[in-house]
C-alpha cells in the first residue's frame, strides 16, 4: 500500500466530514467525532458480552451501514480495523484488503452519497479504479452498493393520461402513498431526473431475500450501524413529513445483527406521527441496553433543525436487561443511570432520570403508591385540557373588528375578534366559565432547543363570553375568577412544567402532554416553594428543576411576563 493510502486511513488531518454540509434535515451527516462515540459503545457492548474480547481483533465480524451518506462510518470501522488487525495480519496491504472485501458493507440512500462514501472508504468513488485501495473488486460499487430504486404508488384516486418508457399510452395515478415508506406521489413522483428518495432497505417485501442478491445469500451481518434518513414528504397538509427512521429500524432487527446501533430523532420517547407501535415495541425489548440522549440535536448536529432532541440506542440480541440511560444537556456532565425503560404506569419514555424520581415522588403523594408513574384519571390535569380545536375553529379563522349583540370575543392568530356564537362547533360548556388560554405551540429558539426551556407559551385568563381558534387550548372550566387565578398561578410554576416536558416531544402542547401533571386545590395561589414542600422535592432536585426549566412571574392584574 502507498504511503498515501496508509496516511488516508490513519491520519486524515484536516478531516473533511467534520465540516461537510448536510444535504437536508432528512438525511444529515453524522460528525466523524459523534460516530467514533457510537463505535465506542458499540466495542464497549461487545466486550461485556464476549469476556472482554476486541471487536476490532475480530477477522471475521460483518459491519453494515444500510443507509449510509458521508461513509464515516464505515471509514472509522475500516480505521479501527486496520489497527485491531496487525497482529491476526501482518501485511497492511493484505489486511486493508480483507477488510474492505470481506468486513465492512454499506448500501448508498442517492447516487451522490453512494460516491461519496466510496470516496471516504477507498479513496476513490470507483472501488475498482486505479486510485482504489482495495484492488479485487471487480465492479466499481465494491462493497457500497446503489441503484435507483422506484416508489410503488397505491391508493391513489385521481389520474393522468401519459406514456410508458416505449411511448405507450397509459393511466397513471397521481395522488398515491409508497406502500412501503407512504411518501406522497405528488412530492415524489418527479421523474428520472430527480432522486426518488425509494431507499432500498425498505422498499423489498423481504429484506433476507434484498441482502442477498445484493451481497450474497450467506451473508450475515454482525453489526448493523448507521443515521438513517428521517423523513419524507407523505401528502399531507403543507409541508407534512412523516417519520421513516423507524422503519430503517424494523427492517435491521429482522436481519438479526448481533448489535444494532442508530442514531434518529427522539421524539419516538412519547409522540410522533405514525409512532405508537414503534414506541411500544423499543420500550418493552428488553434488549435495548443503552440510549444516548441529546437534548438540543444542534449540540450533534450543529444547523439542523430538529426539534425534540435525538438519541443513539444500542440493542443487544443476544444479552437482554435493564438499559444504561445517559442524557446531555448544555454540555455539563451527562447523567447516567441503568433502569427499565418503560415505567408501570406510563405509556412513555420518562427522558430525564432525575425527573423520574421527582415524578415518581409527585405520583406517590397523590396516590399512596411509589411503584407506578400513574395518577388516577380523576386527579389529572389533562382532564381540564380541551382537544386540539378547543371550540371547532381552524387557526385561520378571524373574527371581526367590531363587536354585535351577542358575539363572543375570540382569541386567534395574531389578536382578537368577535364572532357570533353560532360558529362555536364543540366546547360550549367552556364559553361562559372562566378558563385559561395557551398556545398549542410553545415557541423555540432558532434551530435549537435551549434550556432553560419555557415549556408552555405564555399562559393568559379567558373571561366568560370568550373563545379561541385552533391558535390555543383551553383548559378549565372554572367557576371563578379565584379558581382561573389559582390554576393560572399552578402553571408558572417550574415543577409543574416539568412534569409536562417529562411527556411532551415536541413543541406541540396538547392534552396529553399534561398526564402527568395532578390536578390541585384551587382556592390558593400557588409557588413553586409550595409545591416542593408538598412533595418533598430536596435540594439537588430543585437545582436539576431550576437548569431545564424557565421561570414565569405571575401579576394576576397584568397577566403573566416572562422572566
């Protein structure tokens, strides 16, 4: 091997994938830095369950990236190989060979990243050209394998005359879903000319049968290891995206690796669209035996927009129990505790392990139990919480400016209005009580999720004779000015917005981000010092409450400003 090819592996100083661009938000780059993390866990792993053997000693482990860009992983794989190696094969040229024929494997997503990760693992986008540092491939993929796969389009209802390859004239749905992925045709069907984003690993009836035309019908990979794309356009209303990592995961558990390892958004821990089953089934596998956690996903992957944060989990088929859970926040100490990833009572992931204890300390107040997270449905706040439409009305409903005999004022996007009260379509039993309005949404910062966090958008008072558009939630009713004033005090508090963020995955703060949050009395104005009196909150946990949440002053006289 030349002295060339040997610093390309060894050395790579500056290294050009710490400061690649992402192509999009559906499939980012992973840091060469954050995938060299994910290979520790992943030898880490391998050790406990091999008597503290070196996985990168091993000849004979298969490793498989199914979705791979920028090819760092395979790169650092091939690297750690190359070192792991020297003793089982003396011979650099000899051991790089057998490493990149007979050890590392990657499937492209496009024709653009399937070069560029041939380039990152051979040093040229042609395995088999002259600048290539394995020398017996035969075709030009060698072990990076591409080829532009299809959408296979169902259900669509409308249609087109147009022409097959051979200029015959045929009908052709327009408006369909890929039975595979679900994204919509309307977005995706473009023609040759542009990627279809139909990534192979998904779109097969069965994935043994795909890996072996492609790498042979004997092959069986040791470790499954990638970032998969996260999601596509499905059809839906404006630019709606549906999750697709999920899959990526479901089809490389069927492969039987004996480790998997992904790195994917972490809203699956207690929503997402189209996630319930695939939430389910990762909390009760007993073989999930560690998830990384990262808070801000701009702290992983500086410029992405993707809120909730994402983790890396890996899954051990051969070794089940409990799981290591290590959360990064603000870039302080990752705390790091080993428990069970679904809490009796809970339907979620609990992110924070110290907010499972204060949880845990909150739900044994109210119910006498300190073995489930779950409150009686008659003590839970989200009971006083309407449903997305809290009286029927689109966001883009507006009221007029002047007020006739018998409107009601209504709260909406960007002011007030009024409005009569015919157009009120559900929530009357809310029209005429007190109640308190807040945004559906809580609002951001940028492309980051920065703590602390205010949790909910500002909270206000909606009088008797108010409603709301699709622009807020309601939450009461209330009997009086006293009992709103009381609730209204309850959610500025900082534990109490814990105990949303402990179920909430996104912006989004709809009902069911307040199950866990108990109902109170509300004859008293409330402060956080109450609250952590009333269960026993200690001084550590106060400080963890303190540095993920934001704080509110209340003015009952002037409404609610942010601190």
């Amino acid at each position: 091997m030349s002295e060339k090819a040997s610093f390309a592996l060894r050395g790579r100083n500056p290294d050009v994938l710490t400061c690649i661009a992402n192509l999009s938000n559906d499939e980012v780059f992973t840091p060469p830095d954050f995938a060299n993390s994910m290979l520790n866990n992943v030898a880490t792993m391998w050790a406990e369950g091999h008597g503290g053997e070196d996985l990168w000693s091993r000849s004979d482990v298969t490793f498989l990236d199914p979705f791979t860009k920028s090819g760092v992983f395979l790169r650092e794989i091939t690297t750690r190989l190359t070192k792991g190696l020297e003793e089982a094969i003396p011979d650099l040229d000899e051991r790089v060979e057998h490493i990149l024929t007979q050890q590392v494997f990657g499937i492209g997503i496009t024709d653009l990243t399937s070069m560029l990760a041939r380039r990152s693992l051979y040093c040229s986008k042609r395995a088999n050209g002259p600048h290539s540092i394995a020398k017996s491939f035969g075709a030009e993929q060698g072990n990076i394998w591409f080829e532009r796969t299809e959408h296979t389009w169902v259900g669509g209802n409308d249609s087109v005359v147009t022409a097959d390859k051979d200029g015959n004239s045929i009908e052709k749905s327009t408006n369909g879903k890929c039975k595979y992925c679900g994204a919509g045709q309307l977005a995706l069907d473009r023609g040759e000319a542009f990627e279809t984003h139909a990534y192979a690993f998904i779109h097969t009836e069965d994935i043994r049968v795909r890996m072996g035309e492609l790498f042979g019908e004997d092959m069986q990979f040791d470790v499954i290891i990638g970032n998969p794309p996260y999601q596509l356009n499905d059809g839906g209303f404006g630019t709606s995206a549906a999750p697709i990592y999920q899959k990526f995961v479901e089809q490389a558990k069927l492969l039987d690796p004996r480790l998997l390892t992904m790195v994917i958004p972490a809203r699956w821990f207690a929503g997402g669209k189209g996630l319930d089953d695939f939430r389910e089934s990762m909390l009760t596998d007993d073989r999930v035996r560690s998830i990384d956690d990262y808070l801000s996903a701009a702290d992983v992957f500086p410029g992405v927009g993707l809120k909730g944060g994402i983790c890396y989990f890996l899954w051990d088929r051969d070794n089940a129990g409990p799981c290591r859970v290590t959360t990064y926040l603000n870039n302080e100490e990752p705390s790091t505790t080993t428990r069970q990833l679904l809490e009796k009572g809970a339907d979620v992931f609990i992110r924070f392990n110290e907010g499972l204890s204060i949880l845990k300390k909150v739900v044994a107040v109210e119910t006498g139990q300190s073995h489930s997270v779950a409150l009686p449905k008659e003590k839970r706040f989200d009971q006083l919480v309407s449903s997305r439409k809290p009286f029927g009305l689109e966001t883009t409903f507006k009221g007029k400016p002047t007020k006739a005999d018998g409107d009601v004022l209504i709260y909406q996007n960007g002011g007030t209005g009024y409005t009569p009260r015919g157009v009120i379509a559900q929530g009357e039993h809310l029209v005429d009580k007190w109640k308190i309005f807040t945004g559906r949404a809580a609002p951001g910062t940028g492309n980051r999720d920065t703590y602390p966090h205010r949790i909910l958008s500002t909270p206000f008072i909606g009088e008797p004779g108010s409603i709301s558009s699709e622009t807020y939630i309601a939450i009461g009713p209330f009997d009086s000015k006293d009992e709103v004033e009381s609730a209204l005090s309850y959610l500025t508090c900082r534990l109490t917005r814990l105990l949303v963020l402990l179920h909430k995955p996104s912006q989004d703060t709809t009902r069911k981000v307040y199950t866990f949050v108990p109902t109170q009395d509300w004859t008293q104005q409330w402060t956080d010092e109450a609250l952590y009196d009333k269960y026993g909150i200690n001084e550590e946990e106060k400080a963890f409450i303190e540095k993920v949440v934001r704080p509110m002053d209340l003015d009952l006289l002037g409404g609610i400003a942010d601190a």
